[in-house]
C-alpha cells in the first residue's frame, strides 16, 4: 500500500486460513480493513504488519478506513473461493 492505493486491488486465493502482510510503502499511516471479518491493522510508513484469518468462500472489499482514503482510491477486493 501507499498514498492512495493497495497493490494488488484484487485478489483471488482458495479458502483456507492465511496470514495477510501488508506492507506500507507510503508517507502516511494506513490502515488494511476487511471490515466484513472484523479484520483491520494499521500500517505507518515504511512498516509491515500482519494478521491471521480464516477465510470462507465469498468476496470481500479492502479498503483503508483513514480520512476519505478510501474514496481516493485505497480499496481492492478479494475473492476467496471454494477448495
Ligand atoms: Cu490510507
């Protein structure tokens, strides 16, 4: 992620449980919600978290929840489908 966008904006995996690294490559904080699984970390520049989950067949948004980010353009989607 950086100032305004995530790279990749789209993503496809098989169900399963993973562990999500997000990098931020930007000056500013930012945040990686998955707000339909209660799933969010925040990012501040120049660092990486991570987080597990366990993820069901579906597809779910991405989208930083800092200020209006989102509608600037830091939002992607994930699609998970079935093994
Ligand atoms: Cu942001």
């Amino acid at each position: 992620m950086k100032e305004m966008r995530f790279t990749p904006s789209a993503v496809s995996v098989v169900a399963g449980r993973y562990t999500v690294v997000a990098h931020n490559a930007g000056g500013l904080t930012h945040t990686f919600s998955l707000n339909e699984l209660g799933q969010e970390i925040t990012v501040t520049p120049d660092k990486t978290a991570t987080f597990e989950v366990d993820l069901t067949p579906g597809t779910y948004r991405y989208v930083c929840r800092i200020l209006d980010h989102e509608g600037l353009g830091m939002r992607g989607v994930l699609k998970v489908r079935s093994k």
